[in-house]
C-alpha cells in the first residue's frame, strides 16, 4: 500500500533552517546534497511508514503516536493517518529534544 507523504509548515521551516546553516556554514553544495538526501528519507515512508521507531523522549512519556526515521544526524519526526504520512518536525538530533518535541508536538 501506497502513503501519502505531506511536509507540514513546521518541517518545511525546520528543513529551510538546516539549509540555510549548511550553506552558511559550509557551502550550498553540502547544503543542496542534505536536503535532498532529508527530501529521499521523507518521500520513502511513502511506502513502509511503520518501519519508524518510536522517539524514546516521548515514549518515556507513553506516547505512542510519533514514530522517527533518521538521515544522520536528522530525525525526522511523524504520524500516520490512514493513508497518509504527516512529517512534523526534522530536527538535528545532536540537541536536546525533550522539550521541544513535547511542546512543537503537544500544543
């Protein structure tokens, strides 16, 4: 079965950040290979979506329906819908994402 893949607003902003520190900090052409390797590891849940684990800073917390996948160092964070695969956050998972996945994902 076939997913629908959808980017929500606070990933295409997290995804823009990371590149723009990337071409900053190091040259667009690493940026411009990061991004697309990010955009490969999102367009592949469209097929096994469960394959994620769940990120250990909310299952701490019982909750269960965020899973991850990893482009390293990013961790792309989503949940299944349906048919659908919702990308929530990427986020560099060298910081410490307690908090901030608990209020980006709770609110």
């Amino acid at each position: 079965m076939t997913f629908h893949v959808h980017i929500i607003r606070d990933a295409e902003d997290d995804i823009f950040h990371i590149y723009r520190y990337i071409s900053l900090n190091d040259s667009i052409g690493n940026a411009e290979y990061v991004f697309e390797k990010i955009q490969q590891t999102c367009d592949s849940l469209s097929q096994n979506p469960e394959r994620g684990h769940y990120p250990p800073e909310l299952e701490q917390t019982g909750i269960l329906e965020y899973r991850e996948i990893h482009f390293k160092p990013y961790r792309i964070i989503y949940n299944i819908a349906g048919r659908d695969v919702l990308i929530h956050c990427i986020l560099d998972g060298r910081r410490d994402l307690q908090e901030l996945l608990e209020r980006r994902l709770l609110r």
